[in-house]
C-alpha cells in the first residue's frame, strides 16, 4: 500500500512496530540456515511486476522468483500420494493415475472454478467501501447460479467421486482460514488461480521479499520509521487526524491506513474515537479463523524426494476440521502442511542441509485457551515424529536445530485477536463483499488493508487488498 501511494506522488510514512517490515511474511536466521515464519510460497507474481511497473521499475531486476514444483504433493497414511503440478498434460496423468473416472469431472470443476474468479465481488476482488456493497449485489444471481452457497468440499463432491481427490482439492481452502468441509465454494478461485499461473517462491525467503519492498520504498522516497509501535489513531470528529507512536513520536495526516490486526486497530488504536469500541464490539461477535503451531527445523541431508509443499493428510478429515474449527479441542490426528523451501532455494541452508516449516491447525484461544508454554514441546516433538514415520525414518538423528511457534506467539508478536493466524474465518457471511471494507464507514479518512479486508488470504490476497484501497484513497485524495 506504501509502495502504491508513494508511486502515485502521495508523501508517505510507514509506521511498523517490529524491528523488521513484512509483519508474518517475515524470516528468521539461525545457525546458518533462513526461516520463513510465514508463507514460503506466493501465486499470481504478476501482482509483483504490477506493483513495481507503477513508478517505471521492472520487479525482475530487484526480486528473483524461483518455480514451485509441484504445486502440491498429498501423502496419506498408507503411502498414497497425489501431486498437482501446473503443467495440464502431467495434472490430466496424475489425475487419471488416482482416481480415472474423475477425469471429466476434474475439468468440469476446473471450469467451474475459473467462472468464480470472474463474478463480481465474490473472485478475488476486495470490498472498497460499504457502497460497493451494490456491486456485489449485482453479482449475487452469478454467485447463485454457480451454488457459491456450497462448501468447498461439497463442491468438489459434486465433481469428483474419489474420497482422496476431494481431499486434495479442498484442503487449500485451510491456507485462506476455511473450513474445507464448510468455507464458501468460491474460495476454489484460489486454486484455480495456481493451477493456471503456477506458484512461486522468492530466493532468499519471502521475508527477503518484504525487505526488498521496504528498500524499493524507499527508493521512491517514501519514510520508514521501524521499531516503534503505534499507540493512538486521534482523531477530531469524523476525521483521524493524528498518529502517536510509543516513542512519543506524533504526527498530523490527510488519510491513515492500518494493516494491523482489526480487533487492535478498533479495540486499542481508535479507543478515544466513539466509532473504535463500538466497532471492537461488532468485531467480537463474528467468527474468527484457527491459529496454526509450527515447527521450523533444520535437517541434515538435501532430501530431493521431499517436495516445496507437501500435506500429509491422516485417515480422518471431515471429523479433524470440525474439531478444529467448531468444538476447540486438540485431536491426536493431525493434518500437517510441511514446506521444504530449500528444495526450490538452495540458498536457504548450508550445503547439504535443508530447511523445513510443519505447521497444523489448532482453534484459536477462544476455543482452546490451554497452555501453550507447557504444550508446544509436547506437540513439536508428536510432530516430527510423524514427519519421521512418514518421511524421514531418522529424523531425530538428523535434526541441527528447532523451534516452534504457537497462537499465543501470533497473538504476542501481531496483536492477533485470539491468536488467530488468518483473522476473520472466510464463511459464507464472511466472504467476498463480506469481509472488511477497505474504508471505515464513518472516519471519512481512516482505511484498512490486510487478510481481514482480502477476498482471500496469503500473500497474493494481501497484494490485491492493498491495490484496491490504494485505488480508493487515491480517489479520494483528488
């Protein structure tokens, strides 16, 4: 969003609490190795060049892009596997090799997918302001025609019989904060998305990523003020007017923008605005998405049979995610989505070693307020070993360091409400047109951005979020 409106000639200060920019896109050094705390993979890179080409720039010059292949490999207990590569002859193979009368239908819903991406308001496109609450009215009889009431998984039953290809095609709805069994069918526009442009990662790790952003800012002209959290948005009727930061620092603004999380930005940053605990209220009665416990590790070994992205599913799904999401307990199965980015980017460890992210998903504090001090060692270690079982028969002997990572960090280290790692669960009343508005309703000046505002989450969704509230302050701004 910085980048966009410094681009566009608007003086622009960034304001970021932590010692380093990108917020959960950020990456750890240790021991030699590089860390991504958050996402190893992003979609759709054009929104990068787009992003660059808006002050003359060519993104290549500054960010090397490596391909992520296959976009996905699926593992269940028994040994079976499914990988879903971008290239349309090898995903025809692999899906004829796993479930051979799925094959049309897989098309179908391909076809079906791409046809979401298109509908107003429901594909991919962020809520700008409550009035284009009418847009999306607009798409609602698409949205109707195409059953967008359905659940990700209840779409992909109507298409495909295989239980473990419908597993496979639902479970990427979990990287947007959904349910599969539950989210909103249109959340398979994502995945259609990868499908037809491919995933990439960025060399060096996506927190190299942020810090590329934060130079090329600066290099536009724009102001970071980093290490120095902000404390109060005032403001002066229905007007922010002023940010105050922990340092004492206070400055007066035309527009403030918050990517902070939405609970902190109402519940602490607007307290003295009448608009900021009213807001918080409304904000503590709609659905918040899990938290997610990560295990980062080092291996030694270069291990190429292992793939960039891998789930290993267990033989429960349906039952797993309604614990997770609905009756907060911590079931003894586990879904784990692992990353090996060192696979795709040598550079991330020391030769002959590799690096890896495990993450699960857990219920938020909310639903499950346990202690995670006492937990996360028991969890981090059942982890791995299930990694090792599966994977890597002699892991412990393998491992040169770890480290995890709980809801209750997300919470500390992001003001994440309930320590959640996605914000507002994307449910069917909280999709598309229903998530967030990029402009507050009654401070005619105050925006927001971020996976709360986004049609769906991940770094993509975060790109197009800041796209289009740049569009709307620059509107309003002549």
């Amino acid at each position: 969003l910085a980048i966009r409106l410094q681009s566009a000639g608007i003086e622009t200060v960034l304001v970021e609490a932590r010692a380093q920019v990108g917020g959960r896109a950020a990456s750890e050094a240790r021991s030699g190795f590089t860390f991504d705390l958050g996402p190893t993979v992003l979609s759709r890179q054009q929104l990068l060049a787009d992003l660059w080409q808006l002050s003359g720039h060519d993104v290549a010059a500054d960010v090397t892009l490596l391909p992520v292949q296959p976009l996905w490999r699926f593992s269940w207990p028994d040994g079976a596997s499914f990988d879903l590569p971008d290239d349309p002859a090898a995903l025809a193979r692999e899906v004829a090799r796993l479930a051979p009368g799925d094959l049309a239908g897989f098309d179908e819903l391909l076809s079906h997918a791409r046809a979401f991406r298109e509908e107003p308001g429901w594909g991919g496109k962020a809520v700008r302001a409550i009035g284009d609450l009418t847009v999306a009215a607009r798409g609602l009889p698409g949205f109707a025609r195409l059953q967008g009431w359905r659940s990700v998984h209840g779409m992909v039953s109507r298409y495909v019989s295989s239980p473990r290809l419908r597993e496979a095609l639902s479970f990427p709805a979990l990287l947007a904060g959904a349910n599969p069994m539950r989210g909103p069918a249109a959340l398979l526009a994502d995945l259609h998305a990868e499908i037809e442009g491919g995933a990439w990662c960025v060399q060096g790790g996506t927190g190299q990523l942020a810090a590329i952003m934060a130079r090329h800012f600066e290099r536009l002209g724009g102001t970071i003020r980093l290490h120095d959290p902000v404390l109060r948005v005032h403001t002066i009727g229905d007007r922010a007017s002023e940010v105050e930061t922990a340092s004492g620092w206070r400055e007066r603004f035309a527009m403030v923008a918050s990517n902070a999380d939405p609970m902190h930005t109402y519940r602490e940053l607007l307290q003295e605005s009448p608009q900021g605990p009213a807001t918080a209220r409304r904000l503590a009665r709609k659905r918040y998405a899990p938290g997610v416990f990560a295990v980062h590790f080092a291996l030694e070994g270069t291990w190429p049979g292992i793939p960039h992205r891998m789930v290993l599913l267990p033989n429960r799904f349906e039952g797993l995610f309604e614990d997770v999401f609905e009756h907060g307990v911590l079931p003894q199965d586990m879904v784990i989505h692992l990353a090996h980015p060192s696979i795709s980017d040598p550079s991330l460890a020391p030769e002959g070693k590799s690096v890896f992210q495990a993450f699960i998903p857990v219920a938020h504090r909310g639903k499950l307020p346990i202690d995670w001090e006492t937990m996360g060692m028991l969890l981090e270690q059942r982890i791995l070993a299930e990694i090792g079982r599966r994977l890597v028969p002699d892991l412990a002997d393998r491992l040169v360091a770890r480290f995890h990572r709980s809801p209750r960090d997300t919470a500390l280290d992001f003001n994440a409400y309930l320590g959640s790692a996605w914000g507002l669960e994307p449910s069917l009343v909280q999709s598309g047109p229903l998530r967030l508005p990029s402009r507050d309703a009654k401070i005619g000046n105050f925006y927001l951005t971020g996976t709360s505002c986004a049609a769906s989450a991940g770094v993509a969704g975060v790109l197009e979020s800041a796209a289009t509230t740049a569009r709307l302050m620059l509107e309003d701004n002549e």
